[in-house]
C-alpha cells in the first residue's frame, strides 16, 4: 500500500536553498589559498642568531613547553585572561625559538639546560593546578555525570520523533 505524501512548498525551499548553498561553497573551496599549519615549530621561521639571556632563555622554555603539551595548552588557554586568540599567539610565537636555544652549546653551558628544567617544573605546576602561573580554570559545559543531559536528550528525541510519526 502506497502511503500518501502530502506537497509543503516550505519543504521544497528549503531543499533548494541548501543545494544552492553547497554549490556556492563548493566553488569558493576551489579558489582558496593553502593553509600553513598553526601549531608546528616549523610554521614560523626562527629569527637570526639573536644573543639570548637567560631569563629569555627560561620564558621561552616555559612556554614552549606549555606550546607543545595539548593539556598544558588547553589550561593555559582555558585560564589565561588575555583570551584563547592573544594566549594562542604567544605560545606559538615562542615555540619556534626553543629549538635553537636547546643546541646553543654556550647558552647551555652558561645557563644550564633550562628546556629539561621547564618539563620537569611544568609538569609539578600540573599537578598542583596551576600553568604558568595561573590557577587552572574548570572547563565550561555540562558536567557529564548530571542527571539532566539524559533527560534533556529523550525529550529532544521525543519532540523531534512527534511530527514524523504524526504525518
């Protein structure tokens, strides 16, 4: 038995209004420029032999360190009050210059290898809460043991299940 579909022209835009969407972006995809990946140390060229303190020597370990770990980044960008775009742009200014600092024989031998200093300590601040500094804010959201996420999901299920099984 054939089932009786009824027209909805409001159905028939929108259908056409998303297939004229996807061929519109389809063809600004084709003429965009390539990416250059955000958060590798080869992304940035590091500058010319610049002599390096000490101190310039321990804050780029620092933030290197926090760069190149995903969960020392996401805290530090989470608790940074500078915002996630300002906090992005000094850890990945920073971590391109780590590399020639580790292999500068006399920085090392004047300093110390403050790079192995910088992951020991990151990961004792870790594990006391804090990066950089700050204390590690909680992540924002819906804490995945409240009883309310089920809940909320069987009732979206149900709404959205009403006009299907209405028509």
């Amino acid at each position: 038995m054939a089932r009786i579909v009824s027209y909805n022209p409001l159905t028939s835009l929108v259908l056409l209004l998303s297939v004229y969407v996807s061929i519109a972006s389809a063809g600004v995809v084709q003429f965009r420029t390539a990416i250059a990946p955000r958060q590798s140390p080869a992304a940035t060229p590091t500058p010319a032999a610049i002599p390096v303190s000490c101190a310039d020597y321990s804050r780029i370990a620092n933030l290197s360190t926090i760069a190149l770990n995903s969960t020392l980044r996401g805290a530090f960008l989470r608790s940074s009050s500078l915002g996630t775009f300002p906090a992005a742009h000094i850890l990945d200014s920073e971590s391109p210059k780590l590399m020639s600092l580790m292999f500068d024989v006399t920085l090392n031998q004047q300093c110390g290898n403050l790079s192995e200093i910088a992951v020991v300590e990151a990961g004792r601040n870790l594990t006391a809460g804090t990066v950089a500094g700050m204390k590690i804010l909680s992540a924002p959201g819906v804490d995945p043991g409240n009883v309310i996420l089920p809940v909320l999901c069987v009732l979206f299920i149900f709404i959205m299940g009403l006009p299907a099984m209405s028509a």
